[in-house]
C-alpha cells in the first residue's frame, strides 16, 4: 500500500474571548504548518504540513479537545498550485 502524504486545512470556532489561548496552542502543535485569525464563521483557520491520513485524524482530534473549541471542519487539500508573478505552478 502506498501511503500518500495530504495537508489538510482545519476551520476553527472558539469560544468568545478564547482566541489568543487557543491561537496559541494550535500553533505549538507540530503538524501545523501556518495558522491565521479570520474574522465571520471561524475565528481559526490552521494548515497542516503534508502528513498522512491518520496524522490529520488525529491533528484535528487534538485540537476538538482543547478547552474553548466549539467546533471545526476540516477539508483536506487535493492539489495545492502555487502562485508566482506570471503563472501558477502544481506542486503536488
């Protein structure tokens, strides 16, 4: 069996005045990549480094159980394209 590396992205809600505390403890966990505050439905979104299936499920499970975490919904990312100044590449 081939194992595929993927990222996926991980939408956040949080309890109000929680932000920063779970901003802080999403971007020490080692399988996340970038994380940003967002302003509408989510207050988190995280992106994960490419790791597998399994290490996603259990990214997010941590992240479910963190005290202040509503809830959350991931999308796992199937083709990432970058963007340069004059064209986009494929990178997977």
């Amino acid at each position: 069996m081939v194992r595929r590396s993927l990222a996926g992205i991980i939408f956040i809600k949080v309890d109000s005045g929680k932000e920063k505390t779970i901003l802080d403890k999403v971007c020490s966990i080692n399988n996340i990549e970038k994380v940003y505050r967002t302003f509408g439905d989510y207050e988190i979104i995280a992106i994960t480094k490419d790791i597998g299936l399994e290490d996603l499920r259990k990214t997010v499970e941590e992240i479910r159980r963190m005290e202040g975490v509503l809830s959350t919904t991931t999308m796992i990312i199937v083709e990432k394209y970058i963007k340069h100044k004059k064209n986009l590449n494929k990178s997977i």
